[in-house]
C-alpha cells in the first residue's frame, strides 16, 4: 500500500490545530496531530518542508522502518519539533494499518487490558471557596480523579486558574506575564488541599500540578505537607533537565510524583525511570515520537513499576486523545488519562468514536483511531497565533520557571 499523498490542515477551531493527513493508493487514509502549543508552524514547516517529500511512494505499511528513517536518518535526533512531526506520520500511519485491517487501533497493539480508561478532570478556583465548588461539581460529573488547582492569596494570575472554570493553555496573541512567590504558595497550597480532601471525602483521587516551580527541597517539603492529604500524585515538582535532581525530593517524601508532558523522547526519562525516582510518566503519543515510540517508554516504565499518566490538555487535537485511549486501552502499566475539555467548536471539527462515562473514556471499536476531520468546517477557523504565558517573579520581576 504506497501513500500517494501527504498534507496538512491548520486550523483553529476555539485554538490552534495542525493536522496531517496521508492518503494511499488503496483509498485508505490516516490522520495524526501535529500540534506544538505555541509553536505551531514550526512543526508544519518541519513536516510541509523535510518530511511529506520523503513519504510519498513508501509502504504505508512499514510503519517501524519509518519511523527509524525519519529519527536516524535525519541525523538531528530528537526535540519537541522534531518528535512531534514524526508522531503525526506515526499516529497516521497506525491509523492505516487499523482501517486496513479493519481493527480498531488496540487490538493491533495486543488487545483490550481494561474496560475502560481512568481519566482526571480539572478543577480551577480563585481561592479555596470556589475551588472546593469546582471539586464537587467535578464529583458530581461522575469524575473518580480530579486535578485542583487554586489561586494564591497576594498572586494576581496564577497559570490555569485565572477566575476559575476551564481555561485555555495559549491564552494570548503575545504571551501574557503571570507572576509568581514560592513562599505564599507553600504557605497556601497544604491548606487548599485540606479543605478540598475535606470536601471530596477518602475516594476521589486528588492531583495537583505545580508546573516545575519549585525547587527539588520545596518540593520536598511541599509533598511532605501534602501526606495526609493522600495525593494520586504531585506534577512536575521541579525542571526535570536534570534527572538526578528527583532524589532529593523522592528521599524525603512518599508524595507520588508525575513528570514528562514536555518530554520528547526516552532518554528524557531513561535516570527517572530506572531509578524509581518518579511514579507516574507523562509522555504522550503526540510530543513523544508518536505510538510507536510511546510503547517502547512505557515497556521501560513497566520494568520499573512507573505507570502511565498521559498528558491531555486541550492543546492535544482530538486525535491526539484518541489515539492516547487506543494506547490506554492495551497499555500494562495504565495508570490514568489526563482530559481536558475541548471546545464544542473543536469538537465539531474532529467528529470523535470515544466518549465519557462514570469517570471513564472509552475509545469506540470504530477501525482506526476513531477520530476523523471535518475539512469543510475546519477552513472555517483560519489559524491564529496564540502563545502560552510566561512567568515572573512578583519579587523583582525575573523570569521563572513554569
Ligand atoms: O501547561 O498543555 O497538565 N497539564 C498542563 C497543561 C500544559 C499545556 C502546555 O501546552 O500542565 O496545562
Ligand atoms: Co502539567
């Protein structure tokens, strides 16, 4: 089966998507999200310029040999540019060979390992009132796992909670200045998330995201603080440039620990993993080398008793999501699914086979992925430069991590 064609679609139907589509000479087509937040045509030219050239007149159906020749062959190996082109031709190419053999994705991965796939919602809130509010409406909704996160009294914009509700990653056409003090948000954080463990009860899971802000011993001390609360787990602690760092926080706590949604490879978290320094890891099909590599990061995590908690933020088209479901679907060592609301306009764009129910997404038995692309409609929302905000010390100004 020889692709005849490859190409993208860019569009912005509530925020930012890049698509590639690849059609063969056998009629089947497969789609993969090609999606970096903030840096979209990057991504595109990466594919539109160096990539699409090479894929026309291969086997649609060598999708190891491609992969290999689109990461060795390059010689400039890895980077989120980089992975992330080569996880839209991989994610379109599994879709492919799915619709080819008539399967839906995880059965060619091995098969179903679970009825359904755990996902955690958000929770956003101005102060502690309303984020509890948020929590139990999130409960309500049938959620078993709920991401809190809490405005800090004497911060003016926190990143994701703004005045609460959801919230959009990229929320600016310049990247707008949020400001940032570790001191009030130690002081704040333990409290927030007792009066949120109050309200929930034993049985919901609770998460927490600090976006690499703190330092390897804040840290520590914050998921010290955070014991009796009984986290599913605290996200990205610390930058996680260098791996080594994480002994100091997993010495001195039990807190569980997730990082890896801004990985792009397996050598990202190759010292993490094998020294059980985390116990979740993010990465995705999407900014991570697509299915193919995804698989082979989640082998090493298995050997090292990490599981699975992929990243899924609604800068993840729904064909990121889909195809992560398949993937949460057969993976071992599952151990949840991050969902964020998409907008309805998204939606309609990305007609979608999975869906929500008691706590759970199920990813549809459609072959495939599942998840298709309203072209019509998608030229309709005209891409639109948008970036992520970035973060700065209230004290003096310098910037900080995020
Ligand atoms: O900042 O998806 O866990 N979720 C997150 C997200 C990320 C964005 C980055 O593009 O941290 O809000
Ligand atoms: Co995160």
């Amino acid at each position: 089966m020889k692709i005849t064609s490859a190409r993208l679609i860019i569009c912005s139907p509530g925020r930012n998507f890049v698509t590639l589509k690849i059609e063969t000479d056998e009629g089947l087509t497969g789609l993969g999200d090609a999606t970096l937040n903030g840096r979209e045509l990057s991504v595109a030219s990466y594919l539109q310029d160096h990539v699409l050239p090479c894929l026309i007149g291969r086997d649609a159906h060598r999708i190891e040999d491609i992969w290999q020749y689109l990461y060795r062959g390059a010689y400039w190996r890895r980077g989120p540019v980089t992975m992330t082109a080569i996880a839209a031709v991989d994610m379109a190419l599994w879709d492919i060979k799915a619709k080819a053999a008539g399967l839906p994705l995880y059965q060619l991965l091995g098969g179903r390992s679970r009825e359904g796939v755990m996902v955690y919602t958000h929770a956003n809130g101005s102060d502690i009132a309303h984020t509890v509010d948020e929590v139990l409406k999130a409960k309500a909704e049938g959620y078993r796992a709920i991401r809190a996160q809490c405005g800090v009294p004497g911060l003016d914009k926190v990143y994701g909670v703004g005045k609460g509700g959801h919230y959009e990653p990229a929320d600016a056409s310049l990247p707008s200045e949020h400001d940032w003090d570790t001191a009030k948000y130690l002081r704040h954080t333990p409290k927030a998330f007792e009066a949120f463990r109050e309200a929930l009860g034993p049985d919901i899971h609770l998460l927490h995201d600090v976006h690499h802000r703190l330092t390897p011993n804040e840290a520590a001390q914050l998921g010290r603080a955070l014991e009796p609360c009984q986290l599913f787990w605290m996200e990205d602690p610390t930058p996680a440039e260098n791996q080594a760092a994480f002994r100091l926080i997993r010495e001195k706590t039990t807190t569980p620990i997730a990082v890896g949604e801004v990985f792009n490879s397996i050598w990202d978290c190759k010292q993490l993993i094998e020294e059980q320094l985390i116990d979740y890891i993010r990465t995705t099909v999407l900014h991570a080398g697509g299915i193919t590599h995804l698989r082979r990061i989640a082998d090493l995590a298995s050997l090292y008793q990490v599981r699975t908690g992929c990243h899924g933020a609604t800068d993840l088209s729904p064909i990121s999501m889909g195809a992560a479901l398949h993937f949460d679907t057969w993976v071992p060592n599952f151990g949840i699914q991050e969902y964020m609301h998409h907008s309805p306009q998204t939606l309609d764009v990305f007609p979608h086979d999975y869906h929500f129910k008691d706590g759970f997404l199920h990813c549809g038995e459609k072959p495939g992925h599942g998840v298709e692309l309203d072209e019509k409609l998608a030229a309709k929302y005209p891409y639109q430069r948008a970036y992520l905000p970035v973060n700065r010390l209230q004290r003096d100004g310098a910037m900080w991590d995020w």
